[in-house]
C-alpha cells in the first residue's frame, strides 16, 4: 500500500522511526509526506533523505496561511528537485468565511496550481468545506494532474471529477464517516487512492492516527464493494505509484 497523503514533520510524530517501523511491518511501500508551511522544508528534507525510497514530498500551502511572504516562500520551496508534487493546496471555506479573506484564498490557490502546472508535477488539494467550488477553479485553470484529498463535497461531484481524470484518496476516518462510504460507494476504485492524514483522521476518534492505519481504509474499500482487499490494494498502489511517479 502507498499512503498518498501524510503529515510526518507534524510535532506529533517524535517517534518517528517507530512509527515508519509499524508502517513498513504494515505492508506500507511508500508514504508522501505533505508539507503546508514551507518553513518545515528542511525538516521534511531530512525526513526523506533519512528514509530515501520510503518517504516522498509534496509542498504546499496551508490555505490558512494568507500571507503574501508564505505563498513567495511557497513558490521558493516548490522548486526543490526533490519533490513529487504540489500539496496539499485549495480552499478552506470552514476556518476562512468572511468575502475578503476568501477571495485572496482563491487568489493563492490559483497561484499554487499555475505554480504545478508550470513544473508538470501533480496537485494534492485541500477542499475543506469547499469541494465544488475548489473543483471549479481546479477545471478553469486546467489542472489535469488531481487528487482531492479526504473530499469532503458531494459524491455526485466527485463522480464528475472522476470522468475528468481526478483522484480521490480515502482516508481511515471512512470506517466512521457516512459521507466517506457514500464517496467510496459511487467512485470507481481506478479513480482512488488511501491515505491516512496522519496524525489526524484516525480510524479511532481522538487517537493520533498513523500510515500503519492504512489497512483500515483499504479492508472497508473492500466491504464496500465487496471486493477482495487484495484487488483494492493493488489498483490503489497502481494508482499512487503511477500519481506521483514512484517506482516500487
Ligand atoms: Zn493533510
């Protein structure tokens, strides 16, 4: 299995190297890392060199973020050779509700794409409380290379996204989230991927959550479609490998 999207410079992981231990006994092949302030570039850098083959970046930029220097350093770090995508970015309309602040989110989120679309690598997106609307400038601006990441929009969107070419990546939060299964349920599983969001969207309400999860995402797949596990986890690697260009 490859996690698609994880936060391992979060504060929370000071036990790294345990964690990436249970994430390897776990049957994990590879874990992208995403970055959203770039001033945790160089921890991330030593992250993958330390665990090179393993661990895999995305830069990107906290929606939250508003600043005119974070999406200057944002531009800065995304231009390291060493990542594999750009991520995560999009639109946070339940932290950011008032007209101007949203406006000048869009404003950077069209940045960060113009910003992928230019060095050819895939866009990892934040859509939180925003599917459709993130999904529109996504479309005018052209991006083609697309994982929405734990979508939180309608299915029936998602669906659309989809038959565009986009991926949708299922976090372990699925076991409890209603809206998840329904998102599992109408998307064909070549258009998914899992990823766990690590340290958040645990499978347990409240406990920090960990790529060796992962499983728990890939067994309800299953049940949900009532396909072996198996199958779910070899076309969601498939799909992650060929995403973000990682050879297994
Ligand atoms: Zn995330």
């Amino acid at each position: 299995m490859i996690d698609a999207h994880a936060h391992l410079t979060d504060p929370a992981f000071c036990d790294l190297p345990a964690v990436i231990d249970r994430a390897k006994s776990a049957g994990i092949l590879a874990v992208v890392t995403s970055i959203t302030d770039p001033a945790d570039l160089p921890k991330a850098k030593e992250i993958i060199a330390q665990y090179s083959g393993f661990v895999y970046l995305t830069v990107g930029l906290d929606p939250k973020l508003l600043s005119e220097e974070k999406l200057s350093a944002f531009k800065a770090a995304s231009s390291t050779a060493l990542i594999v995508g750009i991520g995560e970015v999009g639109l946070d309309h339940f932290y950011v509700r008032e007209a101007p602040f949203m406006e000048t989110q869009e404003r950077h989120f069209r940045e960060c794409i113009r910003t992928a679309i230019s060095l050819a690598k895939p866009l990892v997106i934040h859509s939180r409380s925003a599917g459709k609307k993130a999904l529109e400038v996504l479309y005018s601006e052209g991006a083609e290379r697309v994982l929405m990441h734990a979508f939180d929009g309608k299915a029936g969107d998602a669906l659309a996204a989809a038959k565009k070419g986009y991926f949708f990546s299922i976090p372990a939060s699925v076991v409890h989230s209603m809206q998840k299964q329904k998102l599992v349920r109408l998307l064909p599983l070549e258009s998914i991927m899992l990823e766990t969001d690590s340290p958040v969207l645990s499978p347990v309400r409240g406990e920090r959550n960990e790529p060796a999860n992962l499983i728990h995402s890939a067994r309800k797949i299953a049940e949900i479609k009532r396909i072996p596990v198996e199958r779910v986890i070899d076309v969601t690697t498939s799909n992650a490998a060929a995403f973000f260009g990682i050879i297994l």
